[in-house]
C-alpha cells in the first residue's frame, strides 16, 4: 500500500503519529482519542470525531503496531439546558453532573449520561469500532486526576495569563455559541461552556461540585496551597470548606481539563470540530497550556468539517432532531456509512442521505464493488478496504447484495410481506434464484425500514385492487396494441433482466423495429408515454418504482387483470 497517497489521508495520518510516537515515547502503545459528550443524542456530525481517529488507529493496528483508540465520555459535565420535549421541571438538575440528571421518561437507564451513551456503544459495536472507555465521571471521582488538578491551581497564575491572552480577542472575533456552525455540529461541545474560571477572589481552574444541591453553581471564595484548604460558596447558599488533596466532587474547567488529559493519557492523535479552532477556543488555548503548564505536547489534531443531512422524515432517537448513527444503521448496512467517513478527507465536509438520494449512494457503492472485483478499484479501493473490514477482521455483509432501489420497492409494494417478497426476489433471476431471505439480509431490512420510516405515506406504492375500467375504455387503438405487446411477452420475459428487454422494446416493435434496435428520439418520447400509461393502470400514478420491478411485484395474473386482458 502506497502510505503517501493524496487521496488516503488516513495513511497519511498514520504515518505522522507513528513518526511522531517514535519521537514522544518509543517502545510505547500509541495512543489516539476521542471525547464526546453524551449531553444528548450523538448525531453524525459527533460521530466524525470517533470515525476520524478510529480510521488512523486501526490503520496503525494494520501495520503491526499496539495503538489504543480511547474513548472519553464526558459525563462529568454539567447538564446545561432542558432540551425541546423534556418535561420543563428537568430545569432544577442544570449545573449538575450528566450523571447525576435522571434519565429522560421512560428510560430504562440509571441517569442521563447512560441513556445517550447506550446507542452510541451499541452502534459502535455494529460498525466493528473498538474503543477503551473512559468515564471522567470515574476519572474524577475516584481521584484519578488529583495530582494534575492541585498542580493545576498552583499554576493558576500562568493559566490565567495564557486565557487572559485571549479574553478580549474572543469577545471582539468570536460569534455566540451556535453561530457560523452547521446544525448537525452543534451539540454541546463543551468548549466555553463551564467558563475559564475568574471569579472575585481570583482565578482558579478547579470547579467544585455543591455536596448539597449538587450543581456547579459555585464559587471558589479562598484557596490556600500549602494546606489545600478551599472554601466555596453555592448559589443555593451552602458554604464549605474542603481539602482538595481530598475533594473529588468537582472537575477543571474545560480549557484546563482537555489540556490536562492530553498529558496525562498521552494522546498522539485526537481531531477536533471547526468549533474548536476558532480563537481562544479550547484546541487553541489548550495548546499553550499543555506546553506551559502541564510540560508535554499537543496532538497531532485535524480539523474535521461538518457532516451535513439530505431529508429526515420520521427520525426515531433523535426526536426530530439531526440523526445519529443508530439511525443511520436502520437505514444502511454498516460498512457503507464507514464507506462515507473513510472516502472524505477530515477537512472536506459531506451529506448523508435520509432521503431518496440514499439509493444512488447505494448504486455508488455497488459499482465500486464491482470495480473492485474487476481489478479496476484505484484509489478509491482503499477507502473501500477500510469500511469493509478493519484490523480484527471483516464486517458483516450481504450475502447477494441485490440493488438498494429493487428491494425498496418490492418492500413498499408488498408491504414488508416476507412470502410476497421472497416470490418476487426470487423471480429477479430465475436462473440464479434467491432461496430465503437471509440471502438478501441485512441490506432488506435496511431497505423496508428505509420505506416505513422515510418514504412519506402520499410517495407509497398502491397496487390498484380492480381495473381502471373508465380508463381502460378510453384508449386508443396504438396503446391497446401496446398493452397487447407487454402482456403476449410476459411468461417468455419473466425476470428482471427479460421484463426490463421487454418494456422497452415494445415502443420499438409498435414503431417497425428491431426489438434491440437503438432507440431513437421518437421511441424515447413513446417509450415514456407508454409507461406512464402501465403506471396509470397499476397504480393510478404516472410514475412509480422501476417498471420491470413493479410488474414482477404485481404478479403476472394479476397485471393481465389490470391491463384489461
């Protein structure tokens, strides 16, 4: 494999961070990251924040090498705000840790944190991503971190002087939070959001949790270093003074805490949102603070770009909200949505379609499969090996990936009737025929999901249950004819391959030529009128699915029926 190919960021990427870990720290297991927050639902747009160093990883596990992808939930960040269709009362948990907010009704999850954190491990699992978690819930509060958090205050000095850099120049260049973001990169990213610290009694990066209401709306009134002793005060009127050398309720503010963690963990490799990169965001400041205060370096950090969404009908998790990887995954098969991260290179932003489009992301796909299996992949074959397998092996796949756009239309025109669709998949290649429907699994299941979930109800296919007498008796005589032509050729063409010869020879043989003859821009214009004509009569629409599919659906009785034979 060609390692500095334009084309393969991620060998590219990989290359850096093994050169850079040879460095660092030779001999050791090289470490890439990711930090999310489970604050709500995870959408696509987080999910390139694991993607984008799951891709480099497991490229260095290709290579033979130990790397650890680790994965930081930040679930000891404050709740900020009650999202739309939360009961209002959520309001009295914001400033509380996500794992201390109860779960949204109904969960069966033991707090807030849980409830999001459980579909974006299950999807994970799914997409053959393996990650070392870490709760900075446990982190915290089993005092991991304490060395590194009182080294942090006697320094606070120095970090107040590196933040202060930036305090004016945020203020005049940044925009407000949401602002000159893409709506599917705009969940709560941390960044600014539990302050820097400054308070009357001076600056500290340490932020205590209150014992009695729990929230974060606290204030550090005295800190002494010797002793450790920190006094602090709570909106909700407790007062305490703790032993920080002792105290694990409470956490670095965020420009200190991702900084610290990049030391402490060692981290080689963790990229960041556009967010994050604007001046006196984290990434930026973060840089500075690793360097001055903590005596280590930053990682090799790209910048991801957004990961926008075409259509989003009827979303299941995420409430109306952008979609997450879990619905992504009741929609596509797995090694197609990696297929969508591993082609685009972090910097370059792209869509993933809920809509229509999905099928022609499918037809891409496939091609690239069949390119593939000619010897005729080029670049593209790379990207292609990275969604279909990783390091620990190959992903689960379709045995007869048959086209997307097929089995969405027998599951919209049967209904999702297992024995119906069998007997028209079945009928697709006679000579090769499907036997079960597991041959075809998972990419049916994708498929029927996709039509009950995003196809609207006004879109849906209705096989008409009687002729259409009215318009049956206003034909004209070249359109019986034509209809004569389909239904005399029906039992001799019944295959996909055969109906799809027959359909758009029929035009060809009304017009005096050959049934493979090239079609000319007259037989064109009839060949679409004279589909529009079979819709009309089978469905009571000028269009529908794929008319070869559509008769093979129907069943041959049943169109002779229809088409007034």
């Amino acid at each position: 494999m060609v390692h500095n190919s334009e084309a393969d960021w991620v060998s590219r990427f990989a290359d850096d961070v093994i050169a850079e870990a040879e460095r660092r720290a030779p001999g050791r297991a090289i470490v890439c990251a990711s930090g999310i927050s489970p604050s709500g639902a995870i959408h696509l747009g987080n999910f390139r924040e694991i993607m984008t160093p799951h891709l480099v990883a497991d490229e260095i596990r290709r290579r033979g090498l130990e790397c650890v992808h680790i994965l930081s939930w930040d679930d000891y960040d404050r709740f900020r705000r009650v999202p739309q269709g939360i009961d209002p009362a959520w309001s009295e948990h914001v400033g509380k840790p996500l794992t201390s907010v109860p779960a949204p009704p109904g969960s069966d999850h033991p707090n807030w944190a849980e409830h999001f954190k459980a579909p974006m491990t299950a999807a994970l699992a799914e997409l053959g991503i393996e990650v070392t978690p870490i709760s900075q819930t446990a982190q915290y509060t089993s005092g991991v971190y304490r060395r590194q958090i009182l080294h942090a205050m006697r320094e606070r000095a120095t970090i107040d002087a590196i933040l202060a850099r930036y305090r004016t120049k945020v203020k005049q260049q940044e925009p407000p939070a949401g602002e000159g973001t893409d709506a599917a990169d705009t969940a709560d990213t941390a960044d600014d959001g539990d302050g820097d610290g400054v308070a009357s009694a001076g600056y500290f990066p340490y932020k205590p949790y209150c014992s009695v209401c729990d929230r974060d709306l606290t204030t550090i009134t005295s800190y002494d270093d010797e002793t450790t002793e920190l006094t602090y005060v709570c909106a909700c009127g407790h007062s305490e003074t703790v032993y920080l050398s002792e105290h694990n309720r409470g956490k670095l503010v965020w420009k200190v805490d991702w900084p610290m963690r990049w030391a402490h963990e060692g981290v080689l490799f963790e990229p960041s949102g556009v967010d994050h990169h604007s001046p006196g965001s984290a990434w930026v400041v973060g840089g500075e603070i690793i360097s001055e205060v903590f005596r280590a370096q930053r990682p090799i950090g790209p910048m991801y770009a957004f990961v926008g969404i075409t259509g989003m009908a009827k979303m299941s998790s995420s409430k109306g909200a952008v979609p997450t990887p879990a619905d992504a995954l009741e929609i596509m098969e797995a090694p197609l949505l990696r297929w969508m991260y591993a082609r685009r290179k972090p910097s370059q932003s792209f869509k993933i379609a809920f809509n229509q489009e999905i099928q022609r992301t499918y037809d891409e796909w496939d091609a690239l499969e069949r390119k593939i299996a000619g010897g005729d992949g080029q670049s593209a074959e790379i990207a292609y090996h990275r969604s279909v397998a990783t390091a620990g092996g190959a992903l689960p796949a379709t045995p007869r990936p048959l086209p997307y756009r097929t089995l969405a239309s027998i599951a919209d025109i049967t209904t999702g009737e297992e024995d119906q669709m069998l007997r028209i998949i079945r009928d697709l290649n006679p000579d090769i025929p499907v036997t079960s429907l597991d041959e075809v699994r998972p990419r049916l299941d994708c498929a029927r999901r996709w039509v009950n979930t995003q196809v609207p109800d006004d879109q849906r296919t209705r096989i008409r249950e009687e002729p259409d007498v009215t318009r049956l008796a206003s034909l004209d005589e070249p359109q019986r004819e034509s209809l004569r032509l389909l239904l005399d050729g029906l039992d001799a063409h019944w295959s996909l391959d055969g109906l799809t010869s027959l359909v758009y020879s029929v035009p060809k043989v009304q017009a005096g030529l050959p049934a493979d003859a090239a079609p000319t821009p007259e037989v064109k214009t009839a060949q679409r009128e004279f589909f529009v004509l079979v819709y009309e009569l089978l469905v009571g629409r000028d269009t529908g699915p794929r008319l070869p599919t559509l008769l093979l659906a129907v069943g041959a009785e049943r169109v002779r029926k229809l088409l007034g034979a």
